[in-house]
C-alpha cells in the first residue's frame, strides 16, 4: 500500500518538473475545468437529495448529532460520486493527451516506447469502452451500498471501496491500453498488486 501512495506521489511530481509532461497538463486543464465545473452543480444536487433521505429531524439534543453525522457522510458520499464520475468522463476525452504523456513519461524514464498514431474519437472510443466493465461492478456496489442506505457508515464504506477498485481500473487503462492487455489481464494484473493498487487508487480518490 505504501508503494502505491509514494508512486502516485513520485508521478505528481514528476508531471511537475518536467516542461515536456506540463505542456500537455496545460493542455487539459481547461476541458477538465468545465468538466468539474459541471459534475460540482451534479453533486450538489445530489447532495441535496442524499441528505434529504438521509438527515433525520427530533427535538432531543442527541437528533442533532446524528444529524451532524449524516450530514458529514452525505458530504462525503457525494464528493465520491462526483470524483468517480469524474476521473470516468476525464479519462475518456482526455485519452489522447493521457497517452502523450505515458509516451514522453516511457521517453523520459528510458523505457523503449513508441507513440501512438490513432485518431482522437478512436482514443476516446476506446477509453470508453474500457470503462464500461469497471463501471458496471462500481454500479453493482453502489446497489449494495444502497440497500444499507439505513445504516450511513456502511454504505459509505462500500462505495468508498468501490470507488477506489474502480479508479484503479481507471488509472491503469492508458498503460493497459498501450500494453495491449485485455480485461482479464487488467483485472489479474490489479489483483496480483491489490495492496498496491489500495494504496495508490486510495490516495487517487
């Protein structure tokens, strides 16, 4: 789990120091903007709703600290959402600037790489379609998460860990991609490093 938090934290600083890797950060980060701008006006509503079920009403003193609770969980809850929605929609119509910079990070580290010649809308299409596996098990989750929506903590804690399965899916899939590793591989490969890939989709989240 270490290994994966101090290697998400090596690659961030990376991207930082290197002028080649922060042209195409530059690049992105307008498209990405207007992306979150648009997920934070979903999440609020979603907010609004969640809490709307969740926040319970009483006159005794102690209704207030559990109100206080759901509150916070329903916070926490829906900024999950917005983050999981938002690395799925980021990945795919960014993927041509995500592999770019997998290439000149190869270039950089001195890993033998060749640079990828698809066409923009067949990156995308292809980042989508990886999501779509991944995505229906977050799905999954969340309906079980759902079931114990009676019970805060433990639907928090589910999808919480489902979110962090699933970005690592999704973190992985530009390297995959390029690797030319189908599902299954993908799924071995997160398997065989779950602590890893705890760590570094945790902190990701």
């Amino acid at each position: 789990m270490i290994e994966g938090i101090f290697t998400f934290l090596s690659g961030f600083k990376m991207l930082l120091s290197h002028a080649s890797l922060r042209a195409v950060m530059w690049q992105m980060i307008g498209l990405l903007i207007a992306l979150m701008v648009a997920l934070m006006a979903g999440v609020f509503f979603l907010a609004d709703y969640m809490a709307s079920i969740w926040v319970p009403s009483g006159d005794e003193w102690y209704w207030q600290m559990v109100a206080y609770l759901a509150w916070m969980l329903t916070i926490l809850l829906t900024i999950v959402c917005g983050a999981v929605a938002f690395v799925a929609l980021a990945t795919a119509v960014a993927a041509p600037w995500l592999d770019t910079l997998a290439y000149r990070t190869e270039k950089i580290m001195g890993i033998p790489t060749v640079e990828n010649d698809a066409s923009w809308s067949s990156q995308c299409i292809t980042a989508l379609v990886n999501s779509s596996r991944p995505l229906i098990g977050l799905m999954l989750w969340g309906l079980l998460a759902l079931f114990f929506f009676w019970f805060p903590p433990l639907a928090t804690l589910i999808w919480t860990f489902a979110s962090i399965q699933f970005l690592s899916y999704e973190l992985f899939d530009t390297q995959a991609t390029r690797q030319g590793l189908l599902f299954k591989q993908r799924r071995e490969h997160i398997e065989e490093n779950r602590w890893f890939w705890l760590g570094f989709g945790g902190i990701s989240l």
